[in-house]
C-alpha cells in the first residue's frame, strides 16, 4: 500500500511537473505573439503616415508655388505622439506577462518543493496560485482595455487633426489660386491701357509732326502746293523725310533739277 501510495504521489508529482512546464511554454508563446503584434501595428502606423504624407503632397502637387511643410510637421509630430503612447502601452504589457512569466517558474520550484514534503499543503498552495493568476488575469484584461480605448481616443484624435489640416490646406490653395487669377486679370488690363496710352501717344506725336509748320515742307523756299503733292506721293511728307532723302531722288520727285533739291536739302538740314 505504501509502495502504491509512493507511486501515486511520484507519478502526480511528474504530471504536475508536466503541466508547470506546459503553461510556461503557453506563457512564452503569449509574449512572443504580443511582440510580433506590436511590430505588425508598428507598421501599419508608419504605412498611415506615409500614406498621410503622400496624401498632402499630391494635393500640394496641384500648386508648385506652395510648400505645405507645416502641415508636414505637424503630422509628423502627432504621429510621434502616437508612436510613443503605443511603444508605452506595448512595454507596460510586455513587462507584466514577463513577470508572470517569473513568477510561474519560482512558484513551480516551490510546488515541487512543497509536493515532495506534503501533498495536502501543495494542493492548499496550487489552490491559491489559482486565485491569484485569475486576480491577475483580471487586473491585466482591465488595463488592456484601458490601454486600447486611449489607443483609439488618440487614433480618433489624430484622424481629426489630419481631416482638418487637410481641410485648412485646400482651402489656403484655392485661395491663393483665386488672388493669383485675379493678380493676372489686373496685369493684363494694366498691359492693355498701357498698350493703349502709347499707341495714343504716337498717334498723338506723328499728327503733331505732321501739321506742325517747322516739321512740313512748306517752310522750304521753292516747294508749292503741287511739288508738296508730288513729294508727298514718293514718300517725303516733312523735313525729317526731305533731310534722309538724297538729291537724286527728290530731283526725279519733284521733276526739277539735282541743284534745286540740294538746296531744299541744305534749308531742311538748317
């Protein structure tokens, strides 16, 4: 009976010693699992500020003249906030499943310990390990859900900022495009007058060219109504014209003699 008794305690002894181990490794698979979701939300929070960048720039894209770089910043810096806040909560999570990691493996020393000496007083403890991992389980779970609601208010938060910079930002380049529009009508009405006024102005300064008697061949001695006339027709309406043009080809204008031209020349160039 003894021998039996022995066994039996040995033999409940390994199979304790089995599921010890078991839930260690369960416990180490947990934390391996919460590390690669970590890294796997880590990366899409950089693939949503990137996508946030791009966003902006393509937007911006639509104006050259414009450079959005405080918009740049302040995603950059709200994203940053978040990154924090998650790497926060990851490592308060991470470091309380490693502690329960710990403790599982001192309290398996101890039950070993306790179960070779007294099997009643090994039940008593496994009992109140039992209570202690669901209050801790509990504890756990409640600080998950507060971690993961802030992690949403903050996610919340930021979409916000973006929809209204985003906003902001469109609104600022439409109205740069209207003011550059109207910039443009402006200078193309001032072009207009000004193109307006000199073509007045020529006009202005040729007639006055043309009836002012210093500048018409009536103060020529020699040249009449008719040799005006005939003058005029070969191109030589005033003084300036009488002054370019050589003696040949006022002589064969005016029908009258190389000598007679000279001399209207010499009064035009005086």
């Amino acid at each position: 009976m003894f021998d039996v008794q022995r066994t039996a305690v040995k033999g409940s002894q390994q199979l304790f010693k089995q599921g010890l181990s078991a839930q260690s490794n369960v416990d180490a698979m947990a934390l391996t699992g919460l590390k690669g979701q970590e890294s796997l939300q880590r990366q899409q929070l950089e693939l949503a500020q990137a996508a946030t960048h791009s966003y902006l720039n393509a937007t911006s894209a639509l104006f050259p003249g414009d450079e959005p770089g405080d918009a740049h910043r302040t995603i950059d810096e709200t994203f940053a906030q978040l990154k924090t806040t998650h790497a926060e909560f990851y490592d308060a999570l991470e470091g309380e499943l490693e502690r329960d990691v710990d403790s599982a493996d001192e309290l398996s020393d101890e039950f070993v310990d306790a179960l070779e000496e007294q099997t009643d007083q090994f039940l008593e403890l496994s009992r109140s390990v039992e209570d202690q991992t669901v209050e801790n389980v509990d504890e756990l779970s409640s600080q998950l859900s507060e971690q993961l609601e802030r992690t949403q208010e903050l996610q919340d938060q930021v979409e916000e900022q973006l929809e209204s910079q985003t906003s902001d930002v469109a609104e600022l380049l439409d109205r740069q495009a209207e003011q550059v529009e109207e910039f443009q009508q402006q200078l193309e009405e001032q072009a207009e007058e000004v193109t307006q006024q000199l073509q007045d102005q020529q006009v202005t300064a040729e007639t006055k060219i043309e009836t002012d008697p210093e500048h018409t061949l009536e103060s020529v001695e020699g040249i009449d109504a008719d040799v005006r006339e005939q003058l005029a027709d070969a191109g030589i309406a005033t003084v300036d014209d009488l002054v370019r043009a050589d003696a040949e080809t006022v002589a064969e204008a005016a029908d009258v003699s190389e000598s007679d031209a000279e001399e209207w020349i010499d009064q035009a160039e005086a």
